[in-house]
C-alpha cells in the first residue's frame, strides 16, 4: 500500500471530531510519502512484521500537540526504511514528541541520512533490533525550530514538549551504528530526558549512558559492547595497578598524566581510555605490556630513560592475543611499540617518532608454538 501524499496507515485520529484506534499489522508493505504509520490520542498500534518505507520525515511517528499523546506502540519484527525527503530536513526511524510507552523488540532499521529515534517525551524501550543509520548532516524531524544530528537516539527534551522531564528511553540487546555518534542529547532549563544502555553492540563509545553495574568495553574486530562489568579511573602508577589487580573492573579511564617506574603487566581482557594524558615512563625497558585480548584509545607515552643504546626499551608490548588500539603516540625508547606474536590493529593518529632505533617493531617469541606478530594500519 502506498499513499501518494500523506501517511500510510494512521491509530486513531488528531481531529477534535476523531478519537483512538486500535491497529494491527501482520505483514505487506507500506509506503507514506508523510511518514508511514502514526498514533494518535490513545490509541494502540502493533506491528508483527511486514516493510516499511517513509519517503519523508519518520517511518514511525506520534504527535506532540497536547491531547494527542498517551499512545501504546508496539513493534515486535519488519523492515523499516526511512529516506531524506524534503530539503532540510532529515530521515527518522521513530518519532516520539508525544507522552505514551513505545516497545521494540525486533525489526531490522535503516535510515539513509537520518536519525534512529528522535524522543522529546514519553516513554521508549528498544531491544532485540538492528539500526543502522547514516549521513553526518543536521536536519529537521517534526519541528522546524529544531536542528538535529543523524544520531542514534536523539534525546531532544530541549524542544520543551509537553512532559519533557519525564522523557526516557532504554536500549537493551540492540546493534546499532550511525555515522554521526549513537547518542546525543539536548535539555530544557538543564533538565534531559534519561538514556539508559543496558546491553548491545554499538559503533561508538556509550560508556556515558550505561545502567547500573554496566560498562562499555571495547570489541577488538570493532566497535563498543555494552556488558557487566564495572569502570575505574587510574591517576598513577598505584591505582592504574591496583584497578589492574580487580578482577571486577573491565575499562580502566586514565584521567591524569603519571609516571611508570616499573613494567606494568596487565594479563586479563581490559579496555584502556588514555584521553591522551602522558604516561613518562623513568626507567629503561618496556612500559606497559598487554597479555591478553585489549582495546585502548588516546595512548600517549614518553620514556625519559636514557635509551641511547639497547634495552629492549618499547612504549607498549602487545604479547600474544588480539588488540586493538585508536590513537597512540610513544617516543623516547627504543622503539614505540613491539607486536609480539600478537594481532594488532591501530587506527587513527599514529606517532611513532622520536625513538633511538625504530617505530614499531613486528617479531615472533622465543617460546614453542607462538606464531608470528601481525599489525594492520589503517
């Protein structure tokens, strides 16, 4: 079904003439040139399957005008494609400015130049779903007043809707991955609406915007995963060892420069956040070594020793296991960095000057059954 100028399938009506629907789908495909399936005043619409397109504005929508929430939205499977439409404006996957409970719990999403969620009230529970959303440009989604990223989930609560400050969502078992970042957020006289990530993958950090005894880790083919876990900040040598020595703790946030008198052996899975604060390291020989699957960003390292002649003297040792590592700078050793029967990736800024004998070194262990290093840069 596709209508030519307007919505394709709407629950109830924003007439003072009209009152609440009650809608289900089952399957078939819909196309609305003005979004594709809207709620209204109460009113329940399901969706078990079926596709899904919106030529412009959202695919799934309410209204935000006062009288015209409390909808029950439920989506349980289906293709949901949103596309840019009208100049100036951006894609939506959904599109809540109205109070009410939207739920969904399965469903494949892709929204060209877009945002996945745009929420300026109500009520929002996403899990078991797959989002993917792109473009970087900034556009408007049902108010021409307000410029919004293609993001993830955009947390408008800035518009001042009608009960803004009650506005929450929760993301659970979801995958998802936008160009412009996962989660952006606006307020109204500093009240925002909540964002809870409870689990799921995503192509971004969203530690942020965590539940309660979660963490997001790094995933070293790529991307963030939302799990349990805990955080932990290290500002010296001491509590960068002991937050190494708790089991319990999965990212460790490095908030201050600080300097290593000795090699630091992390010997467990762990996501390391530098924020690039330097790491001096005041004594000849390697600085940091991971023994164990890791993921780190914003590494910055200095060795301070005298590294004129050899002492094995590297920033970081990757030993074994896989890595990877986002922006990372070593200078004053040796080299920066040994890829040690490890499989390594780096990404983004990386300098490897200002060492006495080399960058990065790429070598096989000396012990039986090791395999050769491997590094991929891009």
């Amino acid at each position: 079904y596709e209508s030519l100028t307007n919505m394709a399938v709407a629950a109830g009506g924003s007439g003072d003439d009209q009152g609440a629907g009650n809608v289900t789908i089952n399957g078939g495909y819909f196309k609305g040139h003005e979004s594709t399936l809207l709620a209204f005043k109460s009113s329940t619409l399901t969706v078990n399957d079926g596709t899904f397109e919106a030529l412009n504005n959202a695919v799934v929508a309410g209204n935000g005008s006062t009288g015209l929430g409390g909808t029950t939205i439920n989506i349980h499977g289906g293709t949901f494609i949103g596309k840019q439409g009208t100049p100036g404006c951006i894609a939506c996957g959904i599109y809540q400015p109205q109070t009410g409970v939207t739920t969904v719990d399965g469903g494949t999403w892709n929204i060209e130049n877009g945002a996945g969620i745009v929420q300026r009230a109500g009520t929002v529970h996403i899990s078991d779903s797959e989002w993917t959303m792109t473009g970087t440009s900034t556009g408007t989604v049902g108010d021409a007043q307000r410029q919004l990223g293609c993001y993830g989930v955009v947390m408008d609560t800035g518009a001042g809707y009608p009960n803004y400050a009650d506005a929450s969502i929760i993301l659970s078992g979801v995958t998802m991955t936008s160009d412009a970042g996962i989660i952006d957020t606006t307020d109204k006289d500093g009240i925002t609406g909540t964002v809870t990530i409870n689990s799921g993958n995503y192509n971004h950090d969203v530690q942020p915007y965590v539940g309660e005894s979660k963490v997001c880790v790094g995933v070293v083919a790529g991307g963030y995963s939302v799990t349990n876990g805990t955080a932990a900040d290290a500002d010296s040598m001491e509590t960068l060892q002991a937050v190494v020595n708790n089991a319990d703790v999965n990212r460790i946030n490095i908030t201050a420069p600080f300097t290593l008198t000795q090699e630091l052996q992390i010997n467990r899975p762990i996501t390391v956040i530098g924020n690039d604060n330097k790491i001096e390291i005041s004594h000849q020989g390697k600085g940091i070594t991971f023994l164990k699957d890791s993921v780190s960003t914003g590494i910055s390292i200095e060795s301070t020793a005298d590294n004129t002649d050899w002492h094995s003297a590297y920033g970081i040792q990757f030993y074994t296991a896989q890595h990877r590592i986002d922006g990372f700078k070593s200078s004053g050793g040796n080299a920066a960095a040994l890829v040690n029967s490890a499989n390594v990736k780096m990404e983004g800024t990386i300098d490897v000057s200002g060492n006495t004998f080399g960058g990065i070194e790429v070598s096989k262990g000396s012990a039986q059954g090791l395999s050769a290093g491997m590094l991929d840069i891009t």
